[in-house]
C-alpha cells in the first residue's frame, strides 16, 4: 500500500505500480465512489475493451426445485 499527497488543487497522483497493474493510461476515466468513510477509484472501460473478461467464469447457480 502507498500514500499521496492530496495538492492545493485537491488533485492525487496514482502511484505507477497501481497504474500499471489495473493498466490505467493517461485520458482514461475513472469512477469516484465514497464507501464506508473511503473514496475508491473504478476504471471506466469501453465496452470493447470488456469483451472476453468473464472467460472461463463458472455460471452455475444453485437453484431452488420450485425455480428450475
């Protein structure tokens, strides 16, 4: 874990090591998401670049008798 500074400006520079595991690159948007007394960042992603992310995921679901 690492810790920024917060500017005058009220601007944070994402460390390189975060930036570089998620692959966020200069102009790409993220989500600014208050939870529980945090502030969380979730990269936005084209539609495009989504496809084939859920690949391999297990889509079994247990269902009741009745729902079947």
């Amino acid at each position: 874990m690492e810790a920024v500074r917060v500017s005058p400006k009220y601007q944070v520079v994402i460390p390189r090591s975060v930036r570089e595991s998620i692959g966020l690159h200069p102009g790409d948007r993220v989500q600014v998401l208050l939870y529980e007394n945090r502030i969380e960042y979730i990269p936005r992603k084209e539609i495009k670049r989504m496809r084939g992310f859920l690949k391999g995921i297990n889509t079994h679901v247990h269902r009741e008798k009745d729902r079947q």
